[in-house]
C-alpha cells in the first residue's frame, strides 16, 4: 500500500512538472513570435552583372601584380586600395585590370611615371575619371618665361610640351605633317567665311543669336582640336568657350593652353563636367561623326541638352554619315530633344570615301525650348 501510494506520488509530481514546462514553452512562444523571414528587395540583373565584373576585377588585382615582395606574396599598388576605398573608380577599369594595374604602381610623394599614353589608353577606353595620384607631375625642363597673349600667335611654344611620346618634336613639324590640325590660320578662315550651306562663320552665328535675343557667354566646343573656334569667341565676342580634346598622335591639350584658352581632357562618351544649364552654346565639332557608335551619340545628345540653359543653343557642325543613317537613326535620334531648327543644311560628302560609302555632311542649328 505504501509502495503504491509513493509511485501516485511520484508519477503525480512528473505531471505537474510536464505542465509547468509546456506552459514555460507556450508563454515563451508567444511573447516572442518568429520574425517573419526578410523579403528580399529584387535587383536588376544588369546591376548585378555590373557588380560581378567590378568584384572580378578587383579580384583579379588583389590577387596578381607583376611584382613580389620578398615573401613571395604578389604586391597590390597600395594607392589603388587606398583610393578604391575613398573614391569611386570608373567602372570600365574592370576591363583593364593590367593597365590599371600599371598606372597605379608608382612611388607615392615621388615624380609621377610619365606614362600619358597610358593615360590615353584607359581614358579613351572609357577608364576616366582616372584614380587620382600621389606623385608629382612631369613638367618641360626649360619652360618658357612667357606665354602669348594672343590666342592667333606666329608660333607655338614649344617649350610648353614634352615631346618624347611624339614623332615630332616641336609645333612647326606637326604643321608640315598636320596642317588641317595645327595650321591656325586656316582654320582660323574656314570657321569665318561662307562657300556653301554647310558653313556657317561665327559672326553669322552670333547674328542668328541676337536676332534672337539670346546672350551668348559661356560654351564648350566638343572635340576642339587646338581650341580656334574658342579662340575665335574669346578675341571677337568675349566669349569663355571650354575646349575637350585629347592628346591623339599630337600634344592637343598642350596646344589649347598654350593659347590662353582651357582645355578639358575628357573622351566623347564622359559627362561634360560642368552643371546642369549652365551653358549658352554647346558646339560638336568634326570629331563627332559617324565613327561614334549611336548609343554613346544619343547619351552623349542628352548631355548636352543637361548643360544646356532653355534657350541655349546646340551647333552640328559638319557631321557625317551615311544618308540612309542620317535619314533612319541620326535624324530621329536629334529629333528626339525637341528643339528649334534653326538651320540645318546638308550636302553630299564629295571625297573619294563620301563617294565610296555614300556620305553626307550635314550643319545644324538648334535651340533648345526656353521651358519644358
């Protein structure tokens, strides 16, 4: 009976203390729900291939260098992590690691590398804005006491430029070799006179303007070359046109300065480096062609319209492509910003390669809407 009475007792206390558990459990459970799984926020895949190659690239870096410390552990150019880490880096680099590579392996608080053909190379590759360095920059060993004052000099100075890169070696052999890029004075009268619908002198453009009653104070002249339609707008109107152009076979930048005016070392597909509507003129030169792939040509159109003022202007000169482009995809795509022709000329390209492959020119006018 008592041994009976002992195991009631017993079994009586694992029920109670089952109990007190299971309540424990319920009490806890509900004072403290699961949180709901987090619904992840979907991304695009584009994005999230962009992604992988800037990861790969960097990869790539992090893992190879043509260089080894004594341990034998490959040595990352530490201004690249450094700068990776306080300053964004074009995402285009992802595609030239080695040259990137190169660019940055220098020796910090020392005289930079001279290497602006590498610099050329990433830029026009889309690699741009450059990381930035801490090295001091080559300059000419014997610069010149003076500068000209006037933008139309009898010569350049050729102690403004480094010419180890370059076959020639002063401004008068590029002449000889290049008169459509450095002859000022030609250029000078082709951008002045009248010989056919496509030309347009500068004097009839500020005519156009004024008629108008638009103020023409400040542009950018893409594709440049030596700056002489900015020079042409700063000796005749007292007008501030930036000048992009690049260093290709031939010291453009150098020669721009050298002439009082301010070059912007960016390719055609960078975004112009100024703020939104802030530009009275925006002229495309006759490095802007065909030769552009279009999608960089419509991003590049609508650029233009941002760094447009309403009521600025944009100037097409001398554009060429094929006509059935011109009709089908150039057209079209100028259409597109909505602006006012206020000329717009085009010609056959008569050359042996306009005749070859069936080209036009094509000059134009066109002002953007005061409002949208």
């Amino acid at each position: 009976m008592g041994f009976t009475m002992g195991l009631n007792f017993l079994l009586l206390l694992a029920m109670v203390a089952t109990n007190i558990i299971s309540l424990y459990h319920l009490s806890t459970t509900v004072q403290s729900p699961k949180p709901l799984p987090n619904v992840p926020i979907p991304i695009p895949e584009h994005l999230i291939r962009q992604l992988d190659h800037i990861r790969a690239a960097i990869n790539h870096l992090t893992r190879r260098s043509p260089s080894t410390s004594s341990s034998g552990k490959p040595v990352v150019p530490q201004d690249l992590i450094l700068h990776s880490q306080i300053g964004p880096i074009a995402s285009s680099c992802r595609h030239h690691p080695d040259l990137l590579h190169r660019y940055m392996n220098y020796t910090p608080f020392s005289i930079c590398p001279f290497d602006p053909d590498l610099q050329e190379t990433l830029i026009l590759n889309g690699c741009h804005p450059l990381p930035r360095r801490r090295c001091f920059s080559k300059t000419p060993s014997k610069p010149t006491s003076s500068l000209p004052l006037n933008p139309f000099p009898t010569a350049l100075p050729d102690s403004s430029v480094i010419w180890n890169r370059y076959s020639c070696k002063s401004f008068a052999c590029l002449l000889q070799n290049n008169p459509i890029g450095f002859d000022l004075n030609t250029q000078r009268s082709s951008l002045l006179k009248y010989a056919s619908e496509l030309d347009l002198p500068v004097n009839r453009f500020m005519q156009l303007a004024k008629s108008a009653n638009s103020v023409i104070r400040l542009g950018i002249d893409i594709g440049g070359g030596t700056g002489t339609f900015a020079a042409l707008m700063k000796i005749f109107y007292n007008v501030t046109m930036l000048t992009t152009t690049m260093n290709v076979n031939a010291p453009y930048n150098e020669a721009v300065a050298a002439r009082g005016l301010l070059p912007l070392h960016v390719p055609l597909q960078q975004r112009l480096p100024v703020f939104d509507g802030t530009m009275d003129l925006v002229r495309c030169g006759r490095a802007v062609n065909r030769w552009i792939p279009s999608t960089v040509m419509e991003f590049m159109f609508y650029d233009v319209d941002r760094v447009l003022r309403g009521g600025g202007y944009l100037w097409v000169d001398r554009f060429f492509s094929k006509a059935v482009d011109l009709e089908k995809v150039y057209e079209p795509m100028i259409g597109k910003l909505g602006y006012k022709r206020v000329k717009w000329a085009v010609a056959n390209k008569t050359d042996p390669s306009g005749l070859k492959n069936g080209e036009v020119y094509l000059t134009a006018v066109l002002q953007k809407p005061v409002s949208r």
